[in-house]
C-alpha cells in the first residue's frame, strides 16, 4: 500500500516586487521610446503640418484638413496620436475655432477609440476615406442633437467637413508615405505633384496669421506665384488664380482676388525674360489693377506692401537656386509623356471655360444695375412721410391723384437737373398754391432724392467694377487658351539643328551658353539662345546673329524678343528668333522729337506673331514729352500682349479702351495697327483716332483711313476693322499727325500722298527718312509736334 504523500507549495527566496510598480517601469520606458520617436525630423515635420493644417480653416469654421490628418495618423501612423491629437486642437484654438474645439476633439478621441476594431475592414486610403467622412458625420450630428436643437445649416455643414475630410485622406496618407520612405523623386507623379498641391494649399490657409501687420499667408502666396511665373505666362496666371482662392475660401468674400493674382502671374510671366527684375515689375503691374477695383488707398497700400516683402524674398533668392528649379521644370516638361499632356490641355480646358462662364455673370450682373432712378420709389417714400398724415390727402392723392402724381415727378425731375438747391426752391405754383405743406414737401423730397442719387452713384461704381472683373476674367481665359495652345505647338526639340547652330555661331566668335531649337523642320523654328555679356553695341550683336542663323538654315530669321544686361551681376544675353519662310517685311523706321525734346511721345511696335504673322503698331500719346510717351508706350505693351494671347483686333482694342478709361486720368493715345500675315498675303488694320495711312501698289498710292475717337476717351468706342490683299512689293507707310498737318501757318495738310509718289521706289529706310526732311522744313526747321515715319515694303524673301 503506497504511503500517502505530502505537497509542498513553491515559496521563492525573495519576494516579488507589487505588480504596480511593474506596471509604471513599463509605462515609462514606453514613453520614452515615444518620445524619442517624436523628436525626429520627419516626426517633428508631421507635428508641425498638423498645427498648420489645424489652423487651415475653411469658410471660417470647418476644419476637414484637420479630420483628414487625425484620421490618416490613426490608421497608419499610431506612435503619432498623441502630439499631433495636441497640435491639431492647438492650431484650431489659434484659428479662432474655440466653439466647435470640443466636438472635433471627441470625433479625433472616437477615432482613436473605434479603430483597432476595424483592422483589416478598412485596409487603404479610399477605405479608410470613406470610413472617415461617415463616422465624422454620425459623431458630430449625435452630439450636436444631444447639446442642443441644431438646425438644417449645422448638419449642412457637419456632412460638408466629413465628405471634404475624407476626401483629403488619400492625398494626405500618399504624401506622408512618401516622406517617410524618403522617396527622391517624388512628385514626378500625377497622384504625387496632386497631394503636394493639396498640402501647399492648407499651408497657405493655415499661414492666415499676421505679424506687425503682414499676413504669412498672403507673402507666401505672392511669393510662390512668382516663382510659377517663372514657368511662363500660363502656369503665373494658373497658379495666381488657384493662390487667390485661398482668402475666398477661407472668409467666402475674397474670390476677387483670384483673377488680380492670376493677371499679376500672367505679367509676371510675361516680362520673366528680363530677370527678376522683370518678374517683378510684371508683378506690380498686375498688383495695381488693385487699384481700379478699390478706391481705399489703405486697402491698397497694404496689398502693396505685402507684395513688396514677396518681392524682396524673390530678390534675396539665390540666382542659382531658380536657375536649377527652372531647368528641372524644364527637364520634366522635355520628358512629359503624351497622357500628362492630355489631362494638362483638359485641365486648361475647363479652367478656360470656367473664367469665361464668370465673365458672363459679371457682365450680366453690370446689365442688372444699368437702370433708370426708382422714380416710383421715391415719390412714395415722400407721400408715406409727408403726405399720409395731411388732412388734405383725401383730395391731392384720392380725387386728383394722377395729377398730383405727375406734378411731382415733373419737380422731382427738375430738382434732379438742377441738383437740388434747398428746401422750398422752385415749388411749382400748383403746388404752393394747392399744398398746406410745400416746405415739409420740398425738404423729403430732396432728402430723398439726395439718398438716391448717392445710391445711384455706388451702383454706377458697382457696374464698373463689375465690368473690370469682367474683362480681367475674359483675359485670364484666354491666357489659359493660349497657354493649352502653346502646350500643344511646342513641338519637338531639334538637336541637330542645334548642333549646326552651335557650330555656325562659334564660327563667327559667339560662344552660346545655352542653344535650344523647338518646332519641326519643316515648319516654323523657334530659336533660343543664351550668350555670356559682351561689349557689343546690341544692333551689332543682334545683326550678326541673326545673319549666322540665316546662313545656317538657309531662309530669313527674325528676332521676336532680347534682353542684354541691365546691371552689372546680370552675365548672360538672352534672343528668341522665329523663322520666316515666304515674304519678308523691310522695314525703315525715322522719329523726331517734338523742337529740342529729347524723348518721343510716340510709341512703335514692329515684331513677328508667329505663323508668318507681323505685327505694327503706331500710338501717338496725348500731348508730348514723357507724359505721353508713357501713355503710348502702355497703348503698345497691352496690345502687344494681348494680340501674342490669340485676341482678334476688335477685343484687344476693346480691352485696351476699358484698362485706359478705368485708369481714372483723362489721357488718351492713338492707335494704328496693322496685322500682316505673309501666308495669307492678307493685311488686316484698325485705326483708332490715327492719322490716314498710305499703301503703294503697282505703282498707285492709296490713302486708308477710319474715323474713330482715341483709346481712352469713351467706354464703347466705335472699331472698325478692314482688311486687304497683298502682293510682292507692296509699300505700307504709317506716320503720326505731325507728318501731315506739318506747320499750322503753312497750311501744308495732305501733301504726303503726292511725295509718296516720287519716292516709293526706294527702300524703307530711305523713305522714312525723306519724310522726316520734308516734314522737318514744312515745321520751319523746328518740329511742332513730334515726328514719326514707319515705313513697310514686302519683299521676297
């Protein structure tokens, strides 16, 4: 029989420590490995994102970038909850969101607390985005219905913040993986450079915040936009359209701004050939039709100064970081596969149709408010204060009613005309006879006709601010059409023709730094070219240059724009030259300041369109001196632009007429222009208060004239366009008034048709300069107005 046996329970030698205390060492070591995750770079960027997305506050008081960053944090990112929790409900306390900071904190804790129990349903960012805007909006409307009685608005607005929320989660999470992966070309794709967009636009919004009177958000927006512009024309006014959104979205009463941002990116990338300086001043041009729109010259003045500290960042931007930033842009566009290009020209597209769809609306709008005085109106706000209590209404207004109507309309209309010159002036006899209350009757009557006119005066402003918007919108959508078609012509880059160019310019001395051909062979080429600065007076420069391209393509070249050094840490020339097949212009050119002035108020255009287009034009400015050749030198630059934008002659005149009117000054200039296309052997021409011009063919003098007041005078101005066909030989001779008229006491007017006639033969610079002689001893030796002779001959080239 087996003993029983005893059991001897297990006491160790030394006494475990409380579980308590196990518990806190835990604790502690997991903090502080949380803590060393926190105070790494990217750890510390994505904090600081979070602090400015919390502060991007829409409409003033939706915050959907914070919902997408919590929600991206929690599903991918657990190690971050806790800073990024803080800094999101720290940057919308800043914002000024301090009413709804406990509802978004509970849908961030629910957040947290619900998604460990739905690992593996909402796998990926569409999932998650989706699962995001849905628990956003179940979370906020059952609070809301347990706080208080909400109303139709505030589900409105809960179920916007959800689905734009959850919209912003895929971009989002796509960024923070590739910064956590430390990809270094990301951006290179679509869904890449589309969430990097996204980010750069909360920044800005989250960057509403200023200091000593200079918003962040704003300087940072100018500032990126002029870096765009240094893309082109298009991408400025693209981008300056999407940075001027942001102060509408985030109050809803800035969306003005967004057509003066895109204006100001299209200047800018308009004068970018001259450097920073030109991108600048390109900037500043478009910053002062700020001006037109806003009479507040505080409002101006601080719109100004911010674009001035923009400008001072894009100044001390180091020259060789934009170089390399645009040869990468550059870089990406040589290798943009034929899809990107496709979505970009749609994109265009729709941007296009878009500007001009709100042109529409603003010009509807200016119709609405161009209406006749509220007579009505007035007249019964001036029975209703005056008339109702008198005892005598039975009689004026119920027996003798259409009477006592038309009585006082006539004197209200009087008193209009005559601007009102007190109380009881000018009462009709009727009236005074007939009323018991003629003073009480004459005072309302000019209060309310005061009121209405002050009314009346603000809606006539209303209706040219709208028709400047208008117009600003009209131009942004074609500056979108011709950046598409730019996007589209660009054609293919010809490498040998830039080895060939290479050999024939260092041939005759010239060393290019950089030499790019674009275009097909056998169509138009446009040529680029960038030279080290050089002691050569610029015709030299620009003469031989042109004779080495010609040689070497073997067809005529013309140079469409140049900039040589303005200062001495500027290096390098730059040339743009298109060819040119068929017909080729001569031209002659001869000016003469008015008696011993030493500047021209006339302004003069010669330069190629592309396609075997030209373009001249003549202004002459009102007056003379620097007053007015600025004037016709804007006359010039804006048609210049504008027709280099597709603008058909009527809408560039138009567009011109509308800048100058709502510049404010009484100033004008004239306007011959001329449109030469030498695949169409066609001439098309506008004159605009300019003096007649003469066309030679076969041998016959012809004088082509139009009858039309200056740009800058009237708002509708009268725009007639005329074209002609030409032939090989044909002789265009544009002059300024002081040509014609010649000395006021030698009664010399119309003599030039009859001199043309001897001359023609000649070429283009011998006949402008025998004009200018004429001209000169018709004045007496001393020019009374000043003298300017443009002289075209078609040739065969």
């Amino acid at each position: 029989m087996q003993e029983p046996f005893e059991i001897h329970p297990y006491r160790p030698d030394k006494t475990l420590a409380p579980p308590t205390e196990t518990t806190r060492q835990f604790f502690y070591a997991k903090l502080i490995r949380l803590g060393q995750q926190w105070i790494r770079p990217k750890a510390l960027i994505c904090i600081g994102a979070a602090f400015m997305l919390g502060r991007a506050v829409v409409a003033g008081e939706l915050s959907p970038f914070g919902l997408a960053s919590m929600a991206v944090v929690v599903g991918r990112y657990r190690y971050l909850i806790l800073p990024v929790f803080l800094a999101l409900l720290l940057g919308q306390a800043t914002a000024g969101l301090t009413s709804s900071l406990w509802l978004n904190g509970m849908v961030y804790i629910s957040l947290v607390a619900v998604f460990p129990s739905l690992l593996g349903w909402v796998e990926g960012s569409l999932p998650l985005g989706i699962f995001t805007a849905i628990w956003a909006f179940g979370v906020k409307a059952g609070f809301l219905v347990m706080a208080r009685e909400p109303l139709f608005y505030d589900f409105l607005m809960v179920g916007l913040e959800a689905v734009i929320g959850g919209a912003l989660v895929p971009p989002l999470m796509l960024l923070l993986k590739g910064m956590h992966r430390g990809k270094q070309d990301f951006g290179k794709l679509q869904e890449e450079m589309a969430s990097i967009v996204v980010l750069a636009f909360a920044l800005l919004l989250g960057l509403n915040y200023e200091i000593y009177g200079y918003n962040l958000g704003v300087i940072l927006s100018k500032y990126l936009i002029m870096l765009a512009a240094l893309r082109g024309a298009g991408w400025g006014a693209v981008f300056g359209a999407g940075c001027g959104l942001v102060p509408g979205i985030a109050s809803l009463n800035g969306l003005i701004l967004a057509g003066l941002y895109a204006i100001s990116g299209m200047l800018a990338g308009f004068l970018k050939i001259w450097g920073k300086i030109g991108l600048i001043t390109g900037f500043f041009c478009g910053n002062l039709l700020y001006g037109f729109y806003f009479s507040d010259e505080a409002v101006l003045v601080d719109f100004l100064k911010t674009s001035g500290v923009a400008a001072a960042l894009m100044l001390l931007t180091p020259k060789r970081a934009v170089q390399n930033l645009v040869n990468r842009w550059l870089a990406g566009e040589q290798d943009l596969p034929s899809p990107v290009l496709k979505q970009m020209e749609e994109r265009l597209d729709r941007f296009a149709h878009l500007f001009k769809q709100l042109a529409v609306y603003y010009e509807q709008g200016a119709a609405a408010f161009e209406q006749e005085p509220a007579w009505d109106k007035l007249l019964n706000k001036t029975y209703q204060e005056v008339c109702q209590g008198c005892s005598l209404a039975r009689f004026c207004w119920e027996r003798d009613g259409h009477q006592s109507y038309r009585r006082l309309l006539d004197w209200a209309g009087k008193l209009a005309e005559e601007d009102g010159k007190g109380p009881g002036t000018g009462v009709p006899a009727e009236l005074k006879n007939g009323c018991v209350k003629p003073e009480e009757l004459a005072l309302a009557l000019n209060k309310f006709l005061a009121m209405e006119q002050v009314d009346a005066y603000w809606k006539e402003q209303l209706t040219r601010n709208r028709k400047g918007v208008a117009t600003q919108l009209g131009v942004l959508a074609k500056a979108l059409a011709a950046a598409k078609k730019q996007l589209n012509s660009t054609g293919t880059k010809q490498r040998d023709l830039e080895e060939l160019l290479q050999q024939e310019l260092e041939d005759t001395w010239f060393r290019p730094r950089r030499l790019e051909v674009w275009g097909e062979p056998q169509g138009e080429l446009e040529i680029l070219i960038e030279l080290p600065a050089c002691q050569v007076r610029k015709a030299q420069c620009i003469r031989k240059i042109s004779d080495g391209l010609s040689r070497a393509l073997d067809c005529a070249v013309a140079l469409r724009e140049y900039r040589c050094p303005a200062a001495p840490e500027e290096q390098h020339c730059h040339f743009h030259f298109l060819t040119i097949a068929g017909m080729m212009p001569e031209i002659g050119l001869a000016q003469l300041p008015k008696e011993s002035g030493t500047v021209s108020g006339d302004a003069v255009l010669v330069t190629p369109l592309g396609g075997n287009r030209w373009c001249f034009i003549l202004s002459d400015g009102m007056g003379s001196g620097e007053p007015a050749r600025q004037e016709s030198q804007t006359v010039v630059e804006l048609m210049e632009n504008l027709l280099s934008l597709e603008f058909d002659l009527a809408e560039a005149v138009r567009m011109v007429n509308t800048l100058l009117i709502l510049n404010g000054e009484e100033r004008f200039a004239t306007m011959d222009l001329f449109i030469l296309d030498l695949q169409q052997k066609k001439l098309e021409f506008v004159k605009i208060g300019a003096m007649p011009s003469i066309l030679v063919q076969s041998g016959q003098c012809r004088v082509l004239e139009s009858h039309s007041l200056p740009v800058g005078i009237v708002d509708e101005i009268n725009i007639e366009t005329m074209s002609l066909q030409l032939e090989p030989g044909t002789v265009l001779i544009m002059t300024t008034d002081g040509i014609w008229q010649g000395a006021p006491q030698e009664q010399e007017e119309g003599w030039l048709p009859a001199f043309v006639q001897g001359i023609w033969q000649l070429d283009a610079a011998s006949v402008a300069q025998k004009i200018i002689e004429h001209g000169l001893i018709l004045h007496g030796g001393e020019p009374q107005d000043d003298l300017t002779v443009l002289v075209v001959r078609i040739q065969q080239g």
